[in-house]
C-alpha cells in the first residue's frame, strides 16, 4: 500500500480532518506507542498502519 492510498482510505472513513488529527495525535500501542504519522516516517509499512487504525477503531472488515 503506497502513502497515498493509506491517506485517502484515513480520509474516507474519518473525514479529512479528522484523519488528520487521528494520524498527528493519537498513539497507537500497535505502532510501538507511535502516532501514525511518527510510525510512517519510521518507516513502518502504510499498510500495517492501515491494520492498527482500524483495529483501533473498529473499522469493519468490509472497509479494511
């Protein structure tokens, strides 16, 4: 998954907005206690980032 995809599937289940602010400020343990963002510029894989959003967050499975 490129960042790009992983920015617009945030954007479409949060809003812009709020994706923004759930990947500047919310830390996720699944991230190694990192935001996503802090995670992605670590070089964790968007995908993998994508998982811990929505396990996080109870995405269901048929938006993952």
């Amino acid at each position: 998954m490129r960042h790009t995809v992983f920015r617009r599937q945030m954007a479409e289940e949060f809003g812009r907005i709020r994706a923004e602010m759930l990947a500047r400020d919310h830390v996720l343990s699944a991230l190694g206690g990192r935001t996503v963002d802090d995670a992605l510029e670590a070089g964790v894989n968007p995908r993998e980032a994508w998982r811990a959003v929505c396990d996080a967050f109870d995405v269901p499975p048929e938006r993952r």
